[in-house]
C-alpha cells in the first residue's frame, strides 16, 4: 500500500507536488494563525517568535543530530543570515498581524504571498511567466485590495503590517530556491531556527 502510494506521488510532475506541497503548509499556517491569536491575548509578537523559533529547533534537534555537524557546516552563512533575518522579520509582522486583525482578514492577506514570488521570481531567479499566470496574479491583488478596503477611507495599519509580512516571506521563500542550489534542506532549517532564535 504503502509503496504503491510512494509510486504514484513520485509519478506527478515536480509542480504539481510542489502545489500539494504549498496548500499542506498553508493549511498548517492557518491553524499556526489560530494558536497564534489566542496566545496573542496575553504575549507580545516577540515572545512568540521567540518561542515559535525556539520550540521548532526543539522539535527539529534530532534531524539536525542525525545529519551531523560536518554536514550542518555552511560556506553560505551570510545568506542564511538574511533570509533569516527577512523571514523572522516578516514572521514577527505575522503575528502582529493576526493579533490585531480579524482572522479571516489575516489569512486572506497572508495569500498574498504567492503574488509577490510571481514578482520576485522574475526578478530574482529570472524565472519566466506566462500572460495567463501574470492574470491570475492580477486577479488575486485586486482580492487583496478588497480585503484591505481601502475604499473605506483608512487602511488598518495591522493590514499593511500584514502585507509587508507576505513580502518578507515571499523574498524568504525565493532565497531558499538559492540557498537550496548548494544546501540540503536540514542545514536551510537549521540556520533558520538557530539564527531566528538568538535574533528573536
């Protein structure tokens, strides 16, 4: 059973397990974002960065003792250290976000994301994109839009802390197509728990 389900993942091309693989994780964000409101109540973003930093290298520690130093050894440290310090910023304007937000407001802001990597994709990776995926990215910001109701005649700070937190992230997600070029994806967590706990 088991086999035959490995068989058939291995059979689907690389985007389509990369999409399964996006909407799994934002799954996990939204329920992160309902944890995170509830503890907002009584934490400031800070404390939970800290612990979400400081709990997921917990969790991590024995991938990271069964891959070894030798092979958590890093000649790309530096980058590390900014997508690091993008995406653990851009995580604290998450939580910020989801405290003083309604939920349903955050998360749709959170789906922003994917819009800004069409942007950055291009500009970073020099990736090419289709007239059909530039709509489809059009389509979304103007969803976003609606959501921030601008229209009303002021925009909540909390959504543009939101928005800025789907742009960190998205540089966050690209500098990872970089670093996974040389490093596996243990080392990319490690530093990223590591530096985001002591920056935290």
């Amino acid at each position: 059973m088991m086999g035959a389900m490995k068989q058939s993942w291995a059979s689907l091309p690389g985007n389509a397990r990369g999409a399964i693989w996006v909407t799994v994780g934002t799954v996990f964000f939204a329920l992160n974002d309902v944890a995170v409101k509830t503890a907002g109540l009584t934490m400031h973003p800070l404390q939970l960065g800290f612990f979400r930093y400081f709990l997921g290298f917990i969790v991590l520690l024995p991938l990271f003792y069964q891959l070894g130093w030798e092979e958590l050894k890093t000649e790309r440290f530096g980058l590390h250290f900014l997508r690091a310090t993008i995406a653990g910023s851009g995580q604290i304007a998450v939580f910020y976000s989801v405290i003083h937000l309604m939920l349903a407001d955050a998360t749709s802001i959170s789906f922003s994301r994917p819009l800004f990597m069409t942007f950055l994709a291009v500009i970073i990776l020099r990736e090419t994109v289709g007239w059909g995926r530039w709509a489809a990215t059009a389509i979304g910001f103007i969803g976003v839009i609606v959501v921030a109701r601008p229209g009303d005649g002021v925009i909540e700070p909390a959504a543009l802390v939101g928005l800025c937190a789907a742009f960190l992230f998205s540089i966050g997600i690209v500098l990872i197509r970089r670093l996974g070029a040389t490093e596996p994806p243990v080392r990319i967590l490690f530093y990223y728990h590591a530096i985001g706990t002591v920056l935290s």
